[in-house]
C-alpha cells in the first residue's frame, strides 16, 4: 500500500492520532477537484475560500462549520428539463476545509456562479506578539531595588 499510511505508519507515532488523521483527510481532498475552487489571501488576516458552482441556486448550497471544519455541500434539484447537451456539472458535491485554530468563517456570497466564503483570523489578544519597553537605569542597584519594591507591593 502506497500514500499517507506507508510514508507515516500509526505504529510507529504514539499520541499522534489526531494529526495522522488530518494528513489522511488531506490526501483524500486532494484527488477530489469537484467543484473547483481558490483560496485567496488578502491580509494576514482575511482570507476567501471561492467555489465555482455554476448551476447551483442559493438554496442548493449549504455551508457549515463544527470543530474547526468548513464544509460546503450542494445538491442539485432537477427542474424537470429535458436536456439535449449537459456540460455544467451540477453533481453533488461535498467539499471539506479544516480551519486553523484563531480562523473564524464571517460570511459566504453568492455571486455570479462563484460561491464566496469571508475568513479571519482572529488570535487573542494575549496570544499576540508585543514590544516590551525598555527602561533606562544608571546602575543596576536601581533595578534591583525596583524589583524588590514590586514583589512587595504584590504580596
């Protein structure tokens, strides 16, 4: 057997169940193209997932959001025609896109075929880097004495 499960054998990564499974997701989601689709940056921060679902109506389409991953689906109602040529697919569909862990889904657009969902990443505050300001001392007795005047102003 070839792929994921050969290049990292589950015997030989303890505790590692969860990641493994995240990699076995992705191998699958990679051979599957329907529907088409971009993931574009604009900031460090906002992202669009863009779907071509030509076809499809806005009630066809469902997008949802659990444990950190998105998941778009479309089924296509028939509308009773009869059609000599049919070359847009609207096949069912079922697409998966696990979000990192700060990335929040803001919103999702219908807009000439293209199915358009909004993403931030939203990391805490405390979680965020920050300067540290840096302070002037003329020896190194006055730091020693401001860090002795600190811990008795918090006991």
């Amino acid at each position: 057997m070839t792929g994921v499960r050969s290049l990292f054998p589950r015997a030989s990564f303890v505790g590692f169940d969860h990641f493994l499974a995240e990699v076995d997701m992705a191998a699958k989601q990679a051979k599957d193209n329907y529907p088409p689709h971009n993931v574009v940056r604009y900031s460090d921060v906002d992202y669009h997932i863009e779907l071509a679902v030509a076809g499809f109506s806005q009630n066809e389409l469902n997008v949802d959001v659990k444990d950190r991953t998105l998941t778009v689906t479309g089924e296509h109602q028939t509308r009773g025609r009869d059609f000599i040529h049919r070359g847009i697919s609207t096949k069912k569909f079922k697409r998966v896109f696990r979000l990192s862990e700060y990335t929040k889904v803001v919103g999702a657009d219908l807009v000439d075929g293209i199915l358009v969902i909004k993403l931030k990443v939203v990391v805490p505050e405390d979680q965020r880097p920050r300067s540290i300001e840096i302070k002037k001392h003329d020896n190194y007795e006055e730091i020693i004495n401001e860090n002795t005047s600190e811990k008795t102003a918090t006991s």
